[in-house]
C-alpha cells in the first residue's frame, strides 16, 4: 500500500453524532469507512469485510468494547474470519491508568482519551496503519483471468486495468473474497455501503442492483459471466470463463509491482 488513504477503517460507537463525526472526517481525508453502533453489528462487520484497522468506543449497548478487542485478539476467531492482527484504536472517556492498561492487556494498539483532537487521531490511524503494510502480494486475489488488488484498488481482466467506480470496486472486493458463497443483499448493503441494521432493513436495493448491473457488464468480456445474480437471496462471484475461451484468455497476469 503506497497510500495509507486507501485504507478501510470501521469505527464502533453507539452514539450516532460522535460516529458520524468520526466517519465524516475520515472519509474527507481519503479513507473508506465502514460504521457499527453495535457490538453484534462490529461482529458481522469484522467476519465479513476486508478491514485494515478498526476504531471502538468501549461503551456498547449489547456489551463492553474490551470484550470486542478481545474477540478479535482469540486466535480461534480465524475460523469466523475476523483478522486477529487487526490494529485496533480505542476512544473512551474512561482516562485513568488502570482503564488505559486494561485496555492494551486486551489487545488495542493504541488509547486516545475524550477529549480528543481529529488531527492527532487521524495521524495515529496513518502511523498504525503504516506499520502494517504488508507485501504487494498479499493483497492480490485471483480468480481465473481476474486479478484483483484490495489494498491498491484494482482490478485487471486479462490483464487489462478495469475502470470501475469506488461502489463497483467495493462489490468486486465483498464478492471475489468467497467466490463460491452467496452473499445476501442485506450483507452487500452493509459491508459495501456501511449502512447499519436499521438503513438496511427498509432499503430499497435498486442502488445494490444497478451497482451489481454495472460491475457485470464490465465483466463480460468475450461472453465471460462473473457476477451471478441469485434470485431473492442476493449475488455471488463465479469463474466465469468459457471452455471455449483461448489460453491467452487463461493465463494469470504477471504480478505489479
């Protein structure tokens, strides 16, 4: 990752205004952001999407966030899919020694107390976030002709580099993930678009459908399929080059670097 802005981030607060606020700013400053307000609505977040660093109130509705850090530190949670190397900020207006201390014994990698400056966050979410640079590699997903970046933000197609909006690339992303599951409306909504439980129950999903429209015909080149539409349930990402399809067609494209 050349440009740490490129990073997904959730942020897990239950009071709306404080996350908004949190969420605005650092969408302003280049970053995606994914918002929870609860710990269940974190927990389905941090299963389901691609994160690069999470930022978590201690003060839950359904449960403390010291016990969202430790979730996500138990190295077991790999089989749910939640990254236990995941760097982890907690915001708390819980400011002596021993909430501070109990805070890095159960796994975050830094404390900011309330009050706080934005500034000074946004500086230590780049600084974590740096640290964890990984390999150019590590980011890469393939599925037959299609290679997909997460931490880039790119997509090739026989090698060739796809145009695709912030909303198209994010489906791609969700989907290319476990090309062979099928994933609901309802999950695309939330991990895609960030909406909460409450947004997503009464969405209508002409937004997710013309997203998905779009993302398919960029795909179908020379009669490939990858961006399958399952009725009433939601989307999946298949293999969708046919036999017919030249070697040329089949090759995996040499990594970038």
């Amino acid at each position: 990752m050349t440009q740490t802005s490129n990073a997904t981030i959730l942020v897990v607060d239950d009071d709306r205004s404080s996350r908004s606020f949190l969420a605005d700013n650092l969408t302003a400053d280049g970053y995606e952001v994914l918002e929870a307000g609860t710990m269940a609505a974190a927990q389905r977040l941090l299963s389901s999407s691609s994160l690069d660093l999470a930022i978590v109130d201690l003060g839950l509705p359904d449960g403390d966030g010291l016990g969202l850090l430790a979730l996500v530190r138990d190295s077991s949670q790999l089989l749910a899919r939640i990254d236990a190397t995941l760097p982890m900020i907690v915001i708390s207006g819980r400011d002596t020694t021993v909430d501070r201390v109990r805070g890095f014994e159960r796994g975050c990698d830094d404390y900011v107390t309330r009050p706080y400056s934005y500034p000074e966050l946004r500086a230590r979410v780049a600084a974590l976030l740096r640290r964890r640079m990984p390999t150019p590699t590590m980011s890469r997903l393939r599925v037959g002709p299609l290679e997909v970046d997460a931490l880039a933000r790119q997509a090739w197609l026989d090698g060739e580099l796809l145009t695709l909006s912030s909303k198209e690339f994010g489906l791609l992303r969700a989907l290319v993930s476990e090309p062979e599951r099928v994933f609901t409306r309802e999950e695309l909504l939330r991990v895609v678009w960030g909406w909460d439980e409450a947004t997503v129950a009464g969405a209508y999903t002409r937004t997710l459908d013309s997203h998905a429209s779009r993302l398919r015909r960029k795909l179908a080149v020379d009669g490939a399929r990858f961006v399958i539409n399952v009725w009433g349930v939601g989307y999946r990402l298949v293999d969708g080059v046919p036999t017919s399809m030249s070697a040329r067609h089949l090759a995996i494209p040499a990594a970038r670097h």
